[in-house]
C-alpha cells in the first residue's frame, strides 16, 4: 500500500512494548522463514496469538484478538517504514 494506517493500541500488553502496528490479512502475509524460531504467547481470552522470537525476543508481528483474520506488524520491524509508505503513515489511539 502506498499510505498506512497504524494503531497505538493501549492494552496492557501493547502499552508496555509501545506496540504501534498495521494490520494485513491472512491471505495478504507471508513468513518467508524462522517459523522453528517463534513462540507463542497468550493471556486473557487466550484469542491473540502474540509470536515473539526466541533467540532475541522480538515480536514483529501478531495475531491481534480484535482482528483474528489477520496479522498485525510492528511498524518499527519494517526496513525503512518512513518511505515504504510515499503517501505517508496515518497514526490512530485505539483503546484495547
């Protein structure tokens, strides 16, 4: 896409890790490799799926519970995010 929208989101898990991410479909996302290097964590309803790296501890992206048909992405893990978007980011407060 040539413009993103990105939420900052304030639950207790996202408020903590300053989580601001964009979210894609499922069929629109593909992890082209490190799947054996992921590990799951859940809480709460136990509905996201929050993938962190097990080597660095990284989380690049999710599987957010207000949208479990898709893939959140942590903007900061996009190379070079602030021109891979030409027309810009559009930032959004969301209340998790």
């Amino acid at each position: 896409p040539k413009k993103v929208h990105v939420y900052k989101c304030n639950c207790s898990i996202c408020i903590m890790r300053q989580n601001h991410h964009f979210v894609v479909p499922k069929s629109r996302f593909t992890l082209l490799s490190g799947e054996e290097s992921l590990t799951d964590y859940q809480f709460n309803t136990k509905t996201a799926h929050h993938l962190f790296c097990k080597i660095c501890g990284i989380q690049s992206f999710y599987q957010p519970r207000s949208n479990p048909d898709g893939y959140a992405l942590t903007i900061y893990c996009v190379d070079n995010f602030e021109n891979v978007f030409p027309e810009g980011i559009e930032w959004e407060k969301y209340d998790g």
